[in-house]
C-alpha cells in the first residue's frame, strides 16, 4: 500500500495577486522550514531607509522576477542594477541595502533565506 | 572591527546563459546546504518517461521561470498546466511526473529542494 502523503497545494502565481502599492514592501512567507524561508516581496518603488543596511545571520538567495532595482553591496564600487532573471547570492552578515526599486511598478523578489548553521554555499 | 563575510558572487541571470537543447534535461546547482538545495532546471520538450513518477525523500518548492508544461500529480483528477510564475509546492513523496514541456522553446524551472527533517511546509 502507497504511504499516505499530504496532497500538493494549489498553483500559485507568483506575478499574480500583487499587493497593491502601500508605504512598505510587501512580504509574503511562502514556504517554511527548519532554517529555510521561502518568501515573496513585492517592492513599488520602496528602497531601504537612508544609512539602513541589512545585516543578517542567514545566507540569502534573492532573484527579481518582474520590475528592476539596484543593490548596494557594502564594499563594493557600484551598485548592482537587477531585473527580470537576476539572482544574487548574499552571504550572512553581507551588508547590502536596496538602492532603489522602478517606481510606478511592481518588483517582485523571491528570496530564499538559510541559516547559517546549514552552511549554504553558491555553487562554483 | 566589522567582522569579515564571504564576498557576494558575482549576479547571475536565470534566463540568460541556458544550455543548448539535448537529450535530457539540463540541472544546475545554484545553492546548497545541509538539508536544502536549488537548482535551475531547463527543459528542451523533455518529458519523465512513460509510468516515471518522481518520488521523493524531500519537498520540492517547484517555480517555471519561462515556457511551459504540464506537470501530473497523482490523484489529481488534471494535469496542472503552468507557465511563467507558476509554482507549485509538493510535500516529500508527492508522487509526481512531467507529462510535457513546450517543445522548440526553454522551459526553465527554479526548484528548491528542503529535507523532510527541515519539516517544509508551504505557508497558508
């Protein structure tokens, strides 16, 4: 007899069902686990807070599905422009700031966080 | 002293870059760790051989960045026909097969793979 399973939630679109633009990013938990979070971020046209950088203790896997931004990187001489397809690696405690995103649009984000304990690495 | 961290890689574009069409399909690591591993999967019309099903110690976070196909659950009453921003989520041993990608095209997956140990759970 077939091990009983949980049955597949329904599709979900990542590009559809957008938050509508609002004072903040919009940040939406999609898939959790032990260590690992799985969420999307709707930007419209939000950038970090002036001197605000991002310091955190999980690795992050960020992609742009739709829309464009810029990332500062601390240490690095100019900012990473992103759009539709682009993914950045950021190590933990690799201090890095949302320049900017498209104003008058959606960016959306998906960005997979992973503790450091689970020693996530990009591949070569 | 601010304390050292691994360099961010270099930005890399899921959509650009893809491998040529071929016999199979083409898996790339993007990330791994203890427990948790994405892959750029891209599909040149390939789909799971007949009566395959994929079963699987792990969930699998499923996302097509471009093209489209029509992935079988089983039990499920119809195929699910996705295309760009669909994901889908299948618990560990959700049996599962590839009924068909878009020949003559690039279908590109983004699939995120989490141990069932991390007890992965899609959000509500």
């Amino acid at each position: 007899m077939t091990k009983k399973t949980a049955p597949a939630p329904p599709t979900l679109n990542m590009l559809a069902a957008l938050p509508p633009p609002g004072a903040d990013e919009a940040v939406e938990m999609l898939l959790q686990g032990d260590g690992v979070r799985v969420e999307r971020i709707v930007s419209h046209g939000q950038s970090s807070p002036d001197g605000y950088w991002y310091d955190q203790d999980e690795a992050e896997w960020v992609l742009v599905l739709s829309g464009r931004a810029r990332l500062t990187i601390e240490g690095e001489a100019e900012d990473r422009a992103l759009g539709p397809g682009d993914s950045v690696f950021l190590p933990a405690h690799c201090r890095h700031r949302v320049a900017w995103t498209e104003p008058g649009a959606a960016t959306v984000w998906l960005a997979i966080f992973v503790d450091a304990e689970l020693a996530p690495e990009p591949a070569a």
